[in-house]
C-alpha cells in the first residue's frame, strides 16, 4: 500500500508516517516544512516532497496512492491572520478531498475538538459545533464539506477529531505544544510549572501513539464518518504536574496566573468514545502511562 501524508514532517503526521512503514507501507509526504521538523523523519524513507499543499502542480505529478492521510495546516490556533488559516486548511482539505473523490481513494483527515468549542461534555460527534476562534471554525467547515459528499464516496472519508495530542514529535510546535510538553520543560529547566488559574480546567490528553495508531487504522475502516480521537476522560493541568513530578522524582507545585485567553480558551474537553468503541479503537494510553512513555523514552534521553 501507497499513502500519501500531508504534514508528514509535522507532529502527528510523523508519527503516522512512522508507524505506516513499520507495517510496511510505501509513504509519500507533501510538507512545506513552515511549522516542521527535519528530525521528525530520522529513520523515515518516504518520499519527501517540500510543497505547498494549495499548490495543484504537485498533486498533478504524484503517483498513484491507495490512500490520503491529510494532516497538513496551521495548527497555531491563535495565529492572528486568519485569511491564511482559512486558506490552508480549509481551501486546502478542499483540493485534497477533491482529489480522492476524483481518484476514488480513501482519505482520513485531521479534524479537531476545537470544533465543539465550550459545547457540552462528553463531545459527541453528533453535537452542535461551537468554534470560538478561526482555527476550529477551518476545521468545521472541514468537516461540513465532508458531510456534503461522504454518501456518495464510494472510497470512503473518515475526519478524525484530534483532543490535546502529545508526544514524542511535537518540540518544533512552540506555544502551540502540548501542555505536557511546556508543563516538562519548565520543570527540566527547575522552575515552578505555570498554569491558568487554579489549574482546574480538563482536557482529553491522548497519547500520539494512540492517534498515529487510529488514525492508520482509519485507512481501513469500511465506512466513511467523523470520529473522535480521544481518551474518554478529561485532566487537569494540575493531575499533568502530579504525572510529571511522578516519573521525574520531583515535587514542583504549580504557579497559577490569570488567562489571557478567556472566550477563546476550551476549559473542559472530554470526548465521547462510542465510536472508537464501536471500532475497537479506543486509546491503550492513560495520562500517566502517556507520560510515562514520552518522559522516559524521549524526552529525558534527548
Ligand atoms: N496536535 C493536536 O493536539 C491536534 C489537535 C486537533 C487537531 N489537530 C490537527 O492534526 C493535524 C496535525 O497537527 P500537528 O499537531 O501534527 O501540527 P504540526 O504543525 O506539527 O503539523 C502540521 C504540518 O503541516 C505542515 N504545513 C502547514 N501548512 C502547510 C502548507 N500550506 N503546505 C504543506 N504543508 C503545510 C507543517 O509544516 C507541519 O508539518 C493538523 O491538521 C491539526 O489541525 C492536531
């Protein structure tokens, strides 16, 4: 099998990449390297192509794939021009969805929890979408073109609405990094972690192995849907901190400070799991299992 993944050089899609190879798949990736990291493809031998996904010339010249992974778009969610987060990933899915429609190939894409924006908890796929900034909106309308045409692909679609992803793979993203991994390196760096006040507000933390292995294993899925990708179960920021000073032997206490963010910040995530149940896809990785494997295996031997 041939798939192609859009974003491959970023944080998920390399993950996705990684694991497609180690079950023997061919991978291509279309990546421009704008929000990426060379070092996420250490040991990969996929075909890199350093392109712009809006760019029609590129998917004229591919060769025939079975399949579309497309996780490529501005992932900053506070990026503040948003005629370039629509563009990419809204314009962007848009040409790629066109194209497996007209190729009759499946594609999986990277939908988002941001689409339910403060909507009521556990998420559920079904539920009225509530974006709160143009990040989540891209993805909505992602996700409204999908409903448009997934009756008629005969090849099948299947969104995937990422919660908090972190793990190995996800340095190069900044701020926009998992609270995981910003919470990880201000206590490396021995300094007190800094959360919103008082650290109370969940999130649904699912591991990126748990989601490279959905989201492969979406390529397979006989049916075309929208699907959540979480754990089921949402944290803290502090129970983050409690995880972190476990496996790092440490007892940092957490410094709370006002949030800047207020009406554009999700407080609770928490996703429904029906589907990932009716598949047999739920997540193995519990928060402190998750961190356990990042810190151990990555992060304290970088
Ligand atoms: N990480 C999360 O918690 C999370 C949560 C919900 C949804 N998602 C979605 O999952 C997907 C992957 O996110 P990620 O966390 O790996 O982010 P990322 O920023 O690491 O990956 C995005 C990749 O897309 C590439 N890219 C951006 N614009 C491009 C363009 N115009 N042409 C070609 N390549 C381009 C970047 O270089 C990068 O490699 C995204 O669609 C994101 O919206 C992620």
């Amino acid at each position: 099998m041939r798939v192609l993944v859009t974003g491959g050089a970023g944080f998920v899609g390399s993950n996705v990449v990684k694991l497609l190879e180690s079950k023997g798949a061919k991978t291509i990736i279309i990546d421009d390297f704008s929000h990426a990291s060379f070092k996420n493809l250490e040991g990969v031998k996929s075909e890199v192509i350093c392109a712009d996904i809006l760019d029609d010339s590129v998917l004229k010249k591919l060769p025939p794939v079975d399949a579309v992974v497309h996780e490529a778009a501005i992932t900053d969610t506070v990026l503040d021009d948003n005629t370039k987060m629509m563009t990419i990933n809204y314009n962007g899915f848009q040409k790629y969805l066109e194209y497996c429609l007209s190729k009759n190939i499946r594609l999986v894409y990277a939908s988002s929890a941001g689409t339910y924006g403060d909507g009521q908890s556990p998420m559920k796929e079904d539920q009225k979408p509530r974006p709160l900034n143009t990040y989540a909106y891209s993805k909505y309308l992602c996700d409204v073109a999908f409903s448009k045409v997934y009756q008629k692909a005969g090849a099948g679609i299947v969104g995937l609405r990422y919660f908090n992803v972190f793990g190995p793979g996800e340095a190069h993203k900044g701020k926009s990094s998992s609270m995981i991994y910003q919470l990880y390196l201000q206590m490396r760096e021995g300094k007190n972690p800094r959360v919103f006040k008082f650290g109370e507000q969940k999130r649904d933390h699912v591991y990126v192995k748990d989601v490279a292995r959905i989201t492969a294993a979406a390529i397979e899925l006989k049916e075309s849907v929208i699907m959540n990708v979480g754990t089921g179960t949402a944290r803290s920021f502090n129970d983050i901190i409690d995880a972190l000073n476990s496996v790092m032997g440490t007892e940092y206490k957490p410094e709370y400070f006002d949030s800047p963010l207020t009406g554009v910040y999700q407080d609770h995530t928490q996703a429904s799991i029906e589907l990932l149940e009716k598949f047999k896809l739920t997540a193995e990785y519990t928060l402190e299992t998750g961190v356990k494997d990042y810190v151990s295996n990555y992060l304290a031997v970088e």
